[in-house]
C-alpha cells in the first residue's frame, strides 16, 4: 500500500509564548539536546558547589547553641568528617552511574532491584527533596543580598519568588539553553571563591588576617554541649551533600560516552565541594566568624578579608547570591526528568511525560516552580526555617540507591565469567571484582542511613516530622494513582470487556435549549441530519425567559417537542442530570445523545465573558453510561473589533427557517 506524507508548512508566528521561551522544536532535535562536561557542571552541580555558602553556617548556628564561643571550633572535625561522607558517597554512585547508563537514579536502582515500594519511596523522598533544593537555594540567596544591602530586607519573598519565575522561563527554553545561561555564575562564584580562599590563607599565614567585628554574639536559649548537639551540628552540615544524585539522574543529558562524561564530571563536582567546604570551615575559625540572623558567614569572610563595601567584596557576595538563585536549577533539570518517569510507569499524572516545543518536561517544570514558590511564601524565604525539613528526603534516597547496587552485584556474585543475564533495566554481566564494589556500596548505604537517622532524629523537632509524614503519604498518593491507571486499562482492554458493550442501533437525541437563536437553529440542523427521534429541552429557571423561548420555538423552529424542566431553585445541572437518568431508565435498550451548543469565540479575553455552560454540563453528566454528548459551537468572529453577529432573530431567523423548508421541498 503506498503512503503519502504531507509536508505541513510552519507558519512563523510571533507571540508571547515564542519570545519567553523560544520557538518550537522538532521532536528529531530531541537526541541534540545534550550538554558536554563544562555546561553539565554547572546544570547538574550548581546545587552541591552552592550548598558550601550555607553547610558551614548551620554548623555554626546549632554549636551556638551551647552558649560560648569555644565550641564553635567543633566545627572543623565536623566538617572534616562530613568530608568523608561526601567521598564515600561519591565513589558509591560513580559505580551506579557506570551500572545505569540510561539514568542511575535511586528511583531506578530502587524499582530494578528493591522493587516498586521501595522505588516509590525513594522517589517520593527525591521529588519532595528537589522541591525543597529550589526553596532553600533561592532562600539561601535572598539571604547573601540581604546581608549586604539590608534595607531589601523586607522585600525578600518577592525577590525569591520572582527569581523562581525567572528560572522558570529560562527552563521552559530547554536543556541546553538553561545550561549555557547558568554556567556563568557558577563558574563566576568557583573563580571568586577560591581567589577568596587563597587571599585569605595568604593574609593569615602572613599574619595580615583579622577578625570579625560588628558581630554580637547572642544565643537565645544556652543549652549544654552534648553528644546529641554535635549529632545535631552534624546533620545541618550534611545538608553539603545535598546534590550529589542529580549527575546520576541526568545521566542521559551529557554528551557520548554519556557515562564517562558523567562520572568525570561527579569527581571535579565532588572534589570541588571538598575543598570549598573545608578551605570554609578553616578560615571561618580563623577570622573568628558568628552566626547571625543578619550577616552570612560568607559576607563576614568576605569583609574581613576585602574590607566591607570593597569592590572584591560585592563581587563575592554577587557570585555567592548568583550561584545560590542558580544552584535550584539542579532541581529543575531532575525533577521534572523523575516525574515524568513516575507518570510513565503510572504512579504519577500521564501529564507529566508530555515534552513541551522546547522538547522539556513542561508540566513538570511547572509543577516544581508552583510547589517551591507556596514553600517560600509560607516559611518566608527563611533558610534556617527551611533546613529542617532539607536533607531527609535526599540520604534516604542515597540509602535506597546504594542498597539497590548492594542487592545488584549479590546477583551479580552468582555469574560465572562471560555469563549475563536481563535484569529490569540493563543487562548484568560477570565482574571479577564485584566484592570491592559492593563493598563500597554497603559501607555508602550504611554510612547514609545513619546519617538520615541522625537528620531525623535532631530535626524531628523542628519540622523533620512533616517530611516524615509526606513521604509515606505520597507514597500512598502514588499507588492510588497507579491502581487508577491499571482499572482504566482493565476498561479499555479488548479481551475482557467487548461483551460488556452496549450493542444498540437505538439512539434518543436530546438538544439542551437555553434561548432561541442562529446557535439553536445550528443544533437543530446538526440533530436532523443524524435521522434519529430528537426533542428539546430547556430548564426553566426565569418565567419570562422560559416563556419567550416557547414562543420563539413555535415561531421560528416550529417542529420538535420543547420540553420544560421547572427549576425553582435555579439549579441548571441537577434538573438534565436527573432527566437524563430517567430517560435512561424508561429506554434501557437506547443510548442517549445529548446536543449542547457553544459560543466559540477567537479569543481568550472574549472567551471568559461568556458562561461557557456547555463544559460545566458536560462534566455534570460524567458517569452517566450509554450517554454521548456532543458540542455544537457557533463561531462568533470580530471584525475591527466590532462583533459579527451570527446571533440573529426576528426576520433573519425567519427567513433562515423558510430557506431550509424550500430546501426540504426541492429535495
């Protein structure tokens, strides 16, 4: 059979939509949508590099608490240790993203080897997470623009939200647009923080180094140092490693060898953080920085270091501020790749897998924007506010991961060289040295779930308890959702429900008449042409209004029953849904077929001036079975701005009438 393929012009079009986020891509440009190492840095790390202006910080602001300034040295072994962790992880998921080529996130490795709760919960953990990366980030750098001009002190949610918009046009664009716009700053904020962090261990090992001034120490509740404040101290720091998943889950965004270009850029991401992080700690003991509600750690280094209001000074802060609003981009480069894997395996809405013209996850784009900017607004761009409920979400994900490689390479232990065998999602082969790979994965899956624990357990107070709740509770969400899906396919399958249809040639036409005009007369044409018994019904809700529609349907239709239904209390859906139901019940054997009419406008502004009755009847009418609705609509243009009226009476619907009967008598 031959075929034809009809080349389709593409009309250039300027509008909105084109100048915020950029023309449409053909779906073919999808497989050139890939970033190389230096745009991946900084789409995919801006989240863990920037987490170094604030991890320092909360430790400081929880070892505060033990009321003197001594223990603010506990500082450098915690981060030291938190360092560590950060190696640990890091070699552990360098494994998982040579494992999963396609994308290694826990969601993945979770459902591949752990099974579908397991990747629910891991991916429930990691969505809620990306939310909250976008809302702490973004706070976080609020925060560094404040300390240096306070007077916008008071304007910091609107600033937070309109950068979330920002940053959401910016994604809207694509992948490789979004990564080219951000990699400025964050690379910006590397090359300040190091020339910082050099000047700075150069004053100091000089003897040229002060320290911080117009700083008052104040703690409001002294609290003895404990095992359980350190543990504490600990897990805000923690918050450093935030980040480190979203190179494996973005996995398929780098450039051939996809899975080489990944795990290089994992190492510079992760060698970067520990250094910054720890070069941090260090020096901010040396300058003998505090924690305040007022100024960052970051501007306090800064100004000791350039002098305050210096131009190497604002530049840092600026960089600093930059790479924070920026670093949310991690969240929006994963979350919605995550989401629309979820809606792609039914646990999410199907909407969340629809790629937008610039070949991005739109919905899930926007998704994200929505749920950070309600965080922001109700915990007031505060950082610290938000910290509590940071972190959990990501090491339980770092936990289901790294289990998922521990259960892999124990199926892998059982193969005999050259042996494989077709797991979930890749094919497992024979590895002579899976002993010292799972090892490295059990001791990154223990190390992680004690610090979850931790997290959970020193913030359960301060708001840990709420993610403790969601997670379970999207959990559940999820599976809802799922089995909703898997009904809908169990209805729509062929092999089970074809005897179930509903085997009739019988059809009852019923056209819902609101008033009489040209729409009616179109309505009327439409139910004629069908050859089916039709009749017309019209609720009554005004006497008068009722009155003149039976008067003009004997005048100007002058055929078909016009049905009344009294509605006293001038509901409108109520009344057809109950007619309907007793047609229904007096024809069992019928399906009905309900006519509706629509004014169509050309556009939106005039659209919404209209009731648009026909959608909100058409949803009261849903569940009815053996019931189809039609829509009808009457395309009401403007010319110049003044309506053609389509929407004729009197003579033109008389002479319109007397057409129509000639028509009928010729024939």
């Amino acid at each position: 059979m031959d075929t034809t393929t009809i080349q389709t012009p593409t009309r250039k079009r300027v509008n909105l939509s084109n100048l915020l986020i950029g023309r449409p891509l053909e779906t073919r440009s999808l497989a050139h949508q890939v970033v190389s190492k230096k745009v991946g840095l900084a789409v995919f790390a801006s989240d863990a590099i920037s987490s170094t202006a604030y991890a320092t910080e909360e430790i400081l602001v929880i070892l505060a608490l033990a009321g003197s300034l001594a223990y603010l040295g506990l500082s450098l072994p915690i981060a030291i240790a938190i360092g560590v962790l950060l190696i640990i992880v890091t070699i552990s998921y360098r494994q998982t993203i040579f494992a999963y080529p396609n994308g290694g996130g826990a969601y993945i490795v979770a459902r591949d080897n752990l099974g579908e709760v397991a990747a629910q919960i891991a991916g429930a953990a990691l969505l809620t997470d990306y939310i909250l990366t976008v809302a702490v980030s973004i706070s976080s750098g609020v925060a560094q623009i404040v300390s240096a001009f306070p007077d916008l002190a008071h304007f910091r949610v609107i600033i937070a939200v309109s950068v979330i918009a920002f940053m959401t046009i910016v994604n809207l664009r694509g992948v490789r647009e979004s990564g080219a716009v951000f990699a400025v700053p964050t690379y910006f904020f590397l090359g300040m923080m190091f020339l910082t962090l050099g000047v700075g261990f150069f004053r100091w090992a000089t003897g040229s180094l002060g320290t911080v001034t117009g700083v008052e120490f104040v703690t409001e509740t002294a609290a003895p140092l404990t095992l359980f404040l350190i543990l504490r101290a600990f897990s805000s720091g923690s918050t450093a490693l935030t980040g480190i998943e979203a190179i494996s889950n973005g996995i398929t965004a780098f450039k051939e060898p996809r899975s080489r270009n990944a795990a290089r850029t994992l190492v510079v991401m992760s060698s970067l953080l520990v250094v910054l992080f720890l070069g941090i700690t260090i020096l901010s003991r040396h300058i003998q920085a505090i924690p305040s509600h007022h100024e960052t750690i970051i501007s306090q280094m800064a100004r000791t270091i350039y002098g305050a209001g210096s131009i190497p000074y604002l530049l840092l802060i600026a960089g600093t501020a930059l790479v924070l609003l920026m670093a949310a981009n991690t969240s929006f480069a994963d979350f919605p790749r995550l989401a629309a894997l979820h809606a792609g395996d039914g646990f999410l809405p199907r909407q969340l897998t629809y790629r937008g013209g610039r070949l991005v996850f739109s919905w899930g784009i926007m998704t994200l924007a929505l749920a950070a900017s309600v965080l922001v607004i109700v915990m007031r761009a505060s950082t610290t506010a938000l910290i509590p409920l940071y972190a959990i979400g990501v090491f339980l994900s770092f936990t289901m991961s790294q289990t998922g490689m521990v259960v892999r390479l124990r199926k892998i232990s059982k193969l005999k060289p050259g042996e494989s065998i077709k797991g979930l999602e890749t094919v497992l082969h024979h590895d002579p040295h899976w002993r010292l790979h799972m090892a490295i994965s059990a001791v990154g899956a223990v190390a992680t779930f004690v610090v979850m624990s931790i997290f959970a357990i020193t913030k359960f107070t301060s708001g840990a308890w709420f993610i403790l709740l969601l997670v379970p509770a999207l959990v559940f969400i999820f599976f809802r959702i799922h089995h909703h899906y898997k009904d809908v396919a169990e209805a729509l399958s062929m092999e089970n429900n074809h005897k179930s249809l509903v085997k009739t040639d019988r059809v009852i036409t019923m056209l819902l008449v609101d008033g009489v005009h040209m729409g009616t007369m179109q309505m009327v044409n439409f139910a004629k042409s069908m050859g089916n018994p039709w009749h017309a019904v019209h609720v009554g809700v005004n006497q008068e209004k009722t009155q003149a529609a039976q008067d003009k349907w004997q005048r100007y239709i002058g055929e078909g029953e016009l049905v009344v239904i009294p509605s006293p209390y001038r509901h409108l859906v109520a009344p057809i849904r109950e007619y309907v139901i007793d047609l229904l019940e007096a024809n069992p054997d019928a399906i009905v077929h309900i006519v509706m009419g629509h004014l169509a406008m050309d556009s939106v502004l005039t659209q919404v001036l209209h009731q648009n009755s026909s959608l909100i009847l058409n949803l009261g009418l849903t569940g009815l079975e053996r019931v189809v609705v039609t829509i009808v609509p009457l395309q009401v243009r403007q010319n110049g701005g003044a309506v053609n009226r389509n929407l004729m009476t009197g003579d033109d619907l008389k002479r319109a009438r007397e057409q129509r009967e000639g028509k009928g008598k010729e024939q």
